[in-house]
C-alpha cells in the first residue's frame, strides 16, 4: 500500500495501521479549506518562480476539477488516501502529471492542515455567531411583546421578587451576547496562517508566508514555525467558548421544561416544536429543551477530552493532534443544531401570562419593599429585614393575611399594607438594569443595540 512516506519504507503500510491513523471518514469536510490552501500555495510557488506559470496554471485547472468532482460527489477515494489532503494531492497528481507532483513543495501536512483548520474554525465561529444572534433576536422579539407580564423571580428555586417577563428573556439574551463576544475573540486570535512553517522549521526555499496569509484572507503570520505547527490553542478555546455557549442553551432548555409542567403553566409549546409519547396519549413532551441540557455535558466532553489530550504534548507536532477535528466538528454541528431548534421553540412558545401574575402576586413577594419602606424612614436595614421577617412568619404561622399584619404595625400601616397589592411591587425597581418598566425600556434600546453592532462585527 503506497503512501506519502513510502520511499523511506520497505514494503506498505499494515493495514491495521491505516485502519487506526486514517481520518478521511471526519476531515473531508476540510475538502475546500484544502483547496483553497493549496491554491494559495501554488499561486505562491509561481511567484516565487519555485514553479513555471505553465505548471501553476495546469495545477491550478486540476485544483478547479476536484473540486467540481466533490461538488458531484464523483471523485473516488483509495485505500491510500488516509486523509482528505492525501486524497486531494493524488487526484491532482493524476489529473496534472508531474506538474501535479510539485504540488507539495515547500510544504508538509503538518502546516497545511494547521491553515486548512483555522480556515475551517474560522467559518464555523462565525456561523454559529450568526445562529446565536439569530436567536437574540427571537429573545429580543419576544421581550417586546411582553408587555407588562411579570412573574415571579427566583433563587435558590424560591420564589423571591415579581420581574417583568420582558427582563428574564433579556437575561438569557445577555448570556448570548457575552456568547457571541467570545465566538468572534477566538476568531480573531485564529486569524493566524501557518502556511509556509512546513513540517516544523520552515523551508530553504524562497517561500512568501506573507503574501500566501494575505493571499488566503488571514490578519497575521506565524512568528515562529515550531509553535505554528503545534498550536491548538485556538480549537480549545474555541471548544470553551462553544461549551460556555452550550450552557447558556441548557438553562433556557431547563427553564422550558420547569416552565411547561402543569404544576408551573407558564407556558405551552408549539405542537411543531413538541413530541409525544410512545405509550401516554396525553403527553407533550419538551425534547428539544432537554436534549439542549443533556447535550451541555457532551461539549464540555469535547472540550475537556481535547484539553487532556494537549496537556502532554512535546514541540512540535504530534499524530496526537488529529484528534482536534472531531471533537470540534462535533460541537459546531450539535449547536449550530440547536440554536436553530431553541430559536423556532422560543419563537412559538405561548406564555400563560394570567397564571405567571397569579404566581408572581403572592405578598410574600414585596418583603423586601416593606423593609425598604423602614429604610427610608431611617431603619436600618437590618433591623428592617428582621422585622419584616417577623411578621411574615407570623401571618404563615398563624395564618393571618400578611396585609392585615403590615395595616397594623406602626410603622408601616395602610401604605405598606398598599405595597403588597398586586402588581405594585414589580413596578417599583427604578435601578439601571433592574427589573422594573422604566429601566427595563432603556435595557430593551441598549440590547437591540448591541444585536445590531454584534450583527456588524460577525460580518
């Protein structure tokens, strides 16, 4: 069995070993990063007069009709061809002659699937940057819609202060958008080309790294061909910063599944974004919602898996360093899914804003408002937290209405009794950011802006 390697070699490669290093089945959808590469590479060899024109334009020709034969699914892959790189190289080998076989010159695997990934990452970040603002938006869309709705807000799981339905969307929205910030950093520390470090040192021959980086829409250049070759810092943060985003999708699928039992009612899915059950007539289950938390676990897998991979590693590279696509091709595909699948059930969701208020009314919910009215009459605080909490153990105790027990304490009487009436208590946060009317119209003006910048920035 023929390889890249063979003239080094007496006889072929086992085939065992081709069976345990092959990576053809996952990296060919580098197909056309590679093509692009190898572009740039010979567009540099002819510059750099390494080849004629005449080649270059008949390397080139080749080039063009594997990827036209991968568009038509009709190039047809060997035993031989171990990776998407080797098979690319025989094929325009076959097609171009010895000019073909010029084609490698200068450069090793090593670099050119070092630039052939960045490439890659580069597009898929921006991708799933694209579907993450995609689903801002529906957030967004739906914060605006809401009105006046609140409900109650939570810690610990405990019901603690009434918020409008429009801040806690908007709280997801902000996640996504550190989100987003983070996806387009590690593009940028990415935009690096390898091209031209060769296999670990670079070349003797008169090589333009700059122009072929340019050449291949890259910012930058390697500064040193030993880290160039070995670097994959960019597939592990772009792996935590895939994972953090997988997160953020976990807590708004964990919020639909609270939030769409009866014992919530919150909200009803949209039978196009729901399953049924197998055996139970009656069921509408929230798939979508639990496979965005179940697989929050699989990508923080991929990203420690690759991290423990990495930890060991001597300069430069290491065969160990293939095993950096599937993890990562993984996780751009599982959320660039479900993005997509959250942003159509969010879009659809009904809200049950009746049963939301009802919950959110409780008078246990403006405590703290009682105990803020003590504050400004010149209580401390927290001498004020503890009456408050006194009388709201008392009224649970002895089962009195906790407005009956504030309408006859001294000092707070009928206009603290007034604070517990429903729907008061959610209009009186004024602080920026809070979860009041007025600050939260200004949140909605600033995250429509940052949509807006973030959808510039991705490009």
């Amino acid at each position: 069995m023929s390889t890249l390697w063979h003239g080094r070699f007496e006889g072929g490669a086992a085939e065992a070993l081709m069976a345990f290093t092959v990576s053809l089945p996952y990296d060919r959808r580098l197909a056309y990063d590679d093509l692009a590469c190898s572009r740039a590479h010979v567009r540099g060899l002819a510059r750099s007069k390494i080849i004629g024109d005449d080649e270059a334009d008949a390397v080139l020709a080749a080039l063009d009709q594997v990827a036209e034969e991968l568009a038509a699914d009709t190039l047809a892959f060997e035993p031989t061809d171990e990776d998407i790189h080797t098979a690319v190289e025989r094929r325009v080998t076959e097609l171009a002659g010895p000019a073909g076989a010029k084609l490698h010159t200068g450069r090793s695997r090593t670099d050119q699937v070092a630039t052939d990934l960045r490439l890659w990452t580069k597009r898929a970040l921006t991708d799933v940057a694209v579907r993450t603002l995609a689903l801002q938006q529906v957030l967004l869309d739906r914060a605006h819609g809401a009105g006046p709705a609140y409900l109650p807000g939570y810690t610990h799981m405990q019901q603690a202060q009434p918020v409008l339905l429009s801040h806690h969307l908007l709280a997801h929205g902000w996640a996504l958008a550190r989100d987003v910030d983070r996806l387009l950093d590690c593009r940028r520390r990415l935009d690096v080309s390898p091209l031209g470090a060769g296999a670990l040192a670079g070349s003797s021959l008169p090589l333009e790294p700059d122009l072929t980086a340019s050449d291949l829409g890259f910012s930058a250049t390697f500064e040193n061909s030993l880290d160039a070759v070995s670097d994959r810092d960019f597939v592990a943060e772009s792996l935590f910063a895939l994972s953090l985003l997988g997160i953020h999708l976990s807590r708004l699928g964990e919020e639909v599944v609270l939030w769409t039992t009866e014992e919530f009612g919150f909200a009803k899915l949209d039978d196009a974004y729901a399953t049924g059950s197998s055996m139970l007539p009656q069921k509408k289950n929230p798939d979508i919602a639990e496979l965005a938390r179940g697989k929050a676990g699989r990508l923080i897998g991929n990203l420690t898996g690759f991290l423990a991979t990495l930890k060991g590693l001597p300069l430069s590279y290491n065969r160990d360093l293939q095993e950096d696509k599937e993890p990562l091709f993984d996780s751009v595909d599982q959320l660039c899914f479900g993005l997509s699948a959250l942003a159509g059930l969010y879009e659809t969701l009904t809200f049950d804003t009746d049963r939301m208020r009802a919950a959110a009314d409780t008078p246990y919910s403006a405590a703290t408002d009682l105990a803020e009215m003590l504050v400004d009459q010149g209580t401390p605080f927290r001498e004020a937290h503890a009456v408050v909490g006194a009388l709201v153990r008392d009224s649970i105790e002895r089962r009195v209405p906790l407005a009956e027990l504030v309408a006859a304490h001294p000092a707070l009487g009928a206009e603290g009794a007034a604070l517990l009436a429903p729907g008061v208590a959610v209009g009186r946060r004024t602080t920026q950011g809070g979860a009041g009317p007025d600050p939260v119209a200004r949140q909605l003006r600033r995250f429509e802006r940052r949509v807006e910048l973030d959808a510039e920035r991705v490009g």
